[in-house]
C-alpha cells in the first residue's frame, strides 16, 4: 500500500512524517506515549514527542 493510499484527512490517528504532520489514517494502535526521530532527509535527526493512541 502506497502511503498516499493510506492516509486522508478524516483519519481518528496521526501520521508523521520527515516534516511533521502529514495526514490521518483511521487504522493505528500505539498504546503509550513515544518518541519518533527522523533517520532520513532534511529532518534527520529531528525528534517529536508524540501522544499514545487507544482503541
């Protein structure tokens, strides 16, 4: 599946991306809280704190 695919804008979760926030998807469970880091691209290095995602 393409990310395009994937992500729209009326999604319940998140989607990050190198820049930030990139879109929704209404399909994700992160159950705690995490920290993301940019491994590639104008962002490496780059860490966001991002929030847990219940069901």
């Amino acid at each position: 599946m393409k990310l395009s695919e994937a992500v729209d804008k009326n999604g319940a979760y998140d989607v990050y991306g190198a820049s930030g926030l990139i879109g929704k998807i209404d399909f994700f469970h992160q159950g705690e809280p995490y920290v993301a880091i940019v491994k590639d691209g104008v962002g490496i290095g780059r860490t966001m704190l991002l929030k847990k995602t219940p069901l």
